[in-house]
C-alpha cells in the first residue's frame, strides 16, 4: 500500500487495489460461496410467493384491505424484480456463485429471463460501463445525462414511472430489441441498426428466438400461479415490471452515478448510498447501493460489499455517505 489516501482521492485514474489493501485482505474479499448465491436466488423467489399470497389473500377481504393489501404486494413484487436484475448484475460480473454453470445458465433462467433480461448480452454491455463509467463510450450515460433537473421536471419523470408509461416504453422497445431493430441496451439511447434488406420474416424469426426464454419462463410463472388456483395474479406481476420496477431503477441509477466526478476513479465518479430496511426492500437490493466498493472491486460478492466500506471508510478513502432522499434532493436542485 504504497500511495497516500489523499493521492488516491485526488487522482484521475482507476487506483490499484494493492493500494490500500493487503494480498490477504483481497483474498478473503473475493472468496465466492455458491450456497450463498443459491440463497439468494432462493430467498428473492420466497418473497415474491409470500407477495403473491398476501395479493391473492387482499383479493378476499373487504375493500379497506383490498387496495393496501394489493398495493404493498405490488411494491414488493417490484423490488424483488430489481432484486432479480441485481442478483444478474453480479452473476455478470461472475461473483453470485463459484461456479460457472450457476454464474451462466441458472442466474440467465432464474434472474434475468423472467424480468425480460438477457444476461449474456446484459454482461457484455456492462462490461463496458465499468470500462467508461461516467464519460464518453459508458452506455449507461443516458441514465443519468440532463441532472442536476428542477424538483418540477423530477415529479413528471416520477409521474411517468407511476403511469406505467415508462415500462410500456421499455416493454415496446425490447420486443424491438429483440427483434434486431433496435441496439440492445438497458439505458435510454435509441439507436436503429441498419436493415441491410432484411425481410420481415427474418425479424420475426430474430425475436422469437430472443423472446423465448424470457416468454417460457413467464409461462411457467403463469401456470404455477394457476395451479395455486390464482391465475390472475400473473398480471400483478405484469404491472410490477411497468411500474415500480422502473421507478426503482431510476433512483438506483441516479444514486449511483448522478452528478459524479467524469474521471476513471471511482471515488470520485461513483457514489455509495446508505440504504435502510425500506431502501434494501425497493431501490436498493443486494448490497447494490455499496456502489464506490463495487466499482473499485468488481471481484468483490455483494455480500462482502459491507466489509469492504468498513475498511475503506477506516482508511480516509470513503465518508459517511448520503441517503436516498439526498440524493432525490440533490438531482432535483436545479432551478
């Protein structure tokens, strides 16, 4: 550990790790359990059934338990679905389990295929915003393009997430995504790839061979819930992907990397928010909001995250950080 914190705090580039940690320190950061990684698919599953249970058990009461009942399974349906997309974001990183087939196949079926996710193109896209995060070539730049915005302009972009305009824009553009028109991404750029005298026979083929998996998987979602003998709770979890769910994407990218230092170091172009019960439940599943550590150690599991923070809060490198309503705050301050 050569380099002071100060230099390390004030440096443009990325700084080692064997900077501020030990060779022991990183082994014992980057050890990875597969028990843990199953559990945490197991668990984010168990509560989406008891999610289901309590909507299917509201659909039975009187009014007055009725919509709260329904309203809070609905929430909670849509933060396991970002639990699902972070649970992907670490096996694309390879860290949710030690082994390869549970870091491929089980984490692309159990995670991302039922949130309409594709881990193997979601790993390469990521990839590169790790590589640029924050400047020119990070594909996740549009997430965060425009803030600071007025707390005016904030409540429309929350409007249209609570609409349900936002997921149908995103329902709309990966079946485009899918069929070969549109570039893949989980950002906000739109760009056309070129049709080069494709027939629309080929188009049709291209999304059906993208949208099986994630339409296979939805189907046998369906026939559990039918089974259970509450079918129609499968539309529940329709409106959770098109409404909470891209509610909480927004805040978790904004406290991530809104209003950023643009450099390579990611102490400066990433942001660690302090996340409660509430914050865990709906926009910060999965360790995710330990953002500075995840950037500085992509090597690191999600849940060793919190060791990581300790120590580099122990070292000067990290400050006590902000909450999510901070961060709303600042993001909204313009104007």
């Amino acid at each position: 550990m050569s380099a002071s914190n100060d230099d390390l705090l004030r440096q443009q580039r990325s700084p080692k790790v064997t900077d501020f940690l030990s060779r022991e320190e990183i082994r014992a950061l980057t050890r990875r359990s597969d028990w843990r990684g199953g559990w945490a698919i197991a668990s984010t599953w168990l509560i989406i059934a008891a999610s289901f249970a309590l909507a299917g058990w509201a659909l039975q009461q009187p009014w007055y338990l009725l919509l709260p009942g329904v309203l809070l399974a609905l929430m909670v349906l849509g933060g396991r679905q970002l639990a699902l997309a972070i649970l992907a974001h670490e096996a694309s990183h390879n860290t949710l389990f030690n082994s390869r087939f549970g870091n491929n196949q089980l984490s692309d079926w159990l995670c991302a295929r039922p949130i309409s996710l594709d881990l193997y193109r979601y790993r390469s896209h990521h990839m590169r915003h790790h590589s640029f995060t924050g400047r020119d070539g990070d594909p996740d730049l549009s997430l965060v393009r425009g803030l600071p915005t007025s707390k005016v302009s904030m409540l429309r972009k929350f409007a249209r997430d609570l609409s349900g305009l936002t997921g149908l824009k995103y329902l709309a553009g990966v079946a485009l995504m899918n069929a070969g028109l549109l570039k893949w991404t989980v950002a906000n750029d739109v760009q056309w790839l070129p049709r080069e005298g494709r027939s629309l026979f080929s188009y049709m083929a291209e999304f059906m061979r993208n949208s099986t998996p994630s339409l296979l998987v939805n189907a046998l979602l369906f026939l559990l819930l039918w089974g259970a003998g509450w079918p129609q709770l499968y539309l529940l979890w329709v409106l959770a992907w098109l409404i909470p769910y891209p509610l909480f994407i927004r805040i978790r990218a904004m406290a991530e990397h809104a209003m950023t230092e643009g450099s390579d170091n990611p102490l400066r172009n990433t942001r660690t928010t302090c996340a409660g019960w509430l914050a865990r439940s709906f926009v910060a599943p999965v360790r995710v909001n330990f953002h500075i550590e995840h950037h500085l150690m992509a090597s690191v599991p999600y849940y060793r995250l919190p060791q990581l923070h300790g120590l580099l809060h122990q070292r000067g490198l990290v400050k006590k950080p902000p909450g999510y309503a901070d961060v709303i705050r600042l993001v909204s301050s313009a104007g």
